[in-house]
C-alpha cells in the first residue's frame, strides 16, 4: 500500500518530467508517515543529466516516473521548473535526504538495508554510519555488483532482514529499474536511489562546497576531479539540457 502525497504537495510537469513541489522538511515528514503506516514509497530524484538522458532512453523514464515521489536533486532542475512557471520550494539533493532519513530511522528505531557500491566501499559506509548515528539499526547490507538474474534473491534476502528503509547505492539506470521490478518484493517501507552517496560517505568522492552548490554548479566540481571520465559526458547533458530549457521558452513564446 502506498500512502497518500500530503495535501499541500503539487506535482508539475518540466521537460517531460514529473516533479512534486515539496521541500526537505516535506519530504521526510511524508517518508516517516509511510514508514508508520506499514505502507511503500518509493523515490526518485532528478538532476539535469537525467532529465536528458530519460528522453532517449525509454527504460529510465518509466522506471522514474513510477516512482511515488519523483524529486530534484539538481538545482539547474529547480531553476528551469522556475523558468518554466512552476515553484518548486527548493532543492532536495538525495545525498542530504538519505542523510536527514539516516537521522531520522535512528531516533525511531527503524532498520535500514544498504544495497550498492563495492564491498570495500560499503564496509566503509557502515563504518561512517555506525559512528555518526550509532543507534541506528542496519539490517543488511549487500554490494552493487550483482547480475540481473539474481535481482529476486537478493529482494528476498533484504525482506528477510525486516528492513523498514531501503537505501540503493548503485548507478542509474539500474536502480530505478530495480525499485520499479523488485521494490515491493523487499518489503521497505521506504525505497531510495542514493546513487553515488555512498561513495562521498565513504570518503572515496568529494562533495562540492556549500558554495557550488547554491550556485548550481556542483557537477564542475565533481568534472574537475574526474575530468577525462566525467567532462565529455557532463558538457553534452548540460549543453542539451539548456538547449531544452530555451527551446521550450522559445515553444511558450509562441504559442
């Protein structure tokens, strides 16, 4: 059973994409109230390189969208959807919600299940998070690394941990196929695509600065540490991703 969207919540439609207008605060609030009514949320989070890349690729798309709560984790995404007539209260980065819902589970005694990354990678974030909310219960855990075909055993082994929040960090698009395919069979309460989290509670990745990130340019950071890697794929998705912000002005405009 999944829980009704607060009243005040408002969904919008930018690029293609629906977004539901509710800030951090909002959003923990709604996963808690999921959480204690024994239903399933589950959520996804939007930055502009996804917003692109969800135009090309089917897949992703429906994964995301069937999603019950579809966020932006992108600040460029929350100044186009301002462009574009539609208010979204703020930001909300899955990196600083998985954190906020880590606080939370361990003031009410929920058990959570991180699923992703390596094995080194992972012991280092249960490290991480037994020193920061050492009250917290984790009920599992398990590495990214597992084929497709073995998606519903190891749905079943995280239902058989009683795990009340589900945390993935693996890469798009796998996570959001694995929530839609296999979220219910888990039996969270609470679903969440973390994506690369787990690598920045690790230590192994940098976040930006406060700074950049206001500015919206946290993905120049995370270029300049990988430059080679991450530069071609970055100035493609952003320079496409303008291009269907203007565009869609320009479409406005005329109509």
């Amino acid at each position: 059973m999944t829980a009704p969207l607060p009243e005040r919540a408002r969904r919008s439609t930018v690029l293609g994409t629906t977004l539901d207008a509710l800030s951090m605060r909002e959003t923990v609030a709604r996963c808690v109230e999921a959480v204690e009514a024994g239903g399933r949320l589950t959520i996804g989070v939007v930055n502009a390189a996804k917003v692109v890349n969800m135009r090309s690729d089917p897949e992703l798309r429906r994964s995301v969208l069937d999603c019950d709560l579809v966020l932006a984790d992108g600040q460029a995404v929350v100044w186009a959807a301002y462009a574009l007539g539609h208010r979204l209260p703020e930001r909300v980065a899955g990196i600083d919600l998985f954190a906020e819902l880590l606080a939370e589970g361990e003031r009410r005694g929920y058990g959570v299940y991180l699923l992703g990354a390596t094995p080194p990678v992972l012991g280092l974030v249960v490290a991480v998070i037994r020193r920061r909310f050492p009250g917290l219960r984790i009920a599992g855990v398990r590495d990214g690394y597992f084929p497709v075909e073995e998606s519903a055993e190891v749905a079943a082994e995280i239902a058989r941990s009683g795990a009340d929040m589900l945390f993935l960090g693996i890469s798009s698009p796998k996570k959001e196929i694995f929530i839609r395919d296999w979220g219910a069979a888990t039996g969270a309460k609470l679903v969440h695509g973390v994506g690369g989290s787990f690598d920045v509670l690790a230590g192994r990745t940098r976040r930006a600065p406060r700074l950049w990130q206001r500015l919206g340019i946290e993905w120049l950071y995370r270029m300049l540490q990988e430059p080679l890697r991450l530069g071609p794929r970055y100035v493609r998705t952003n320079a496409r991703f303008v291009y269907l912000v203007v565009a869609e002005l320009l479409r406005r405009r005329r109509a």
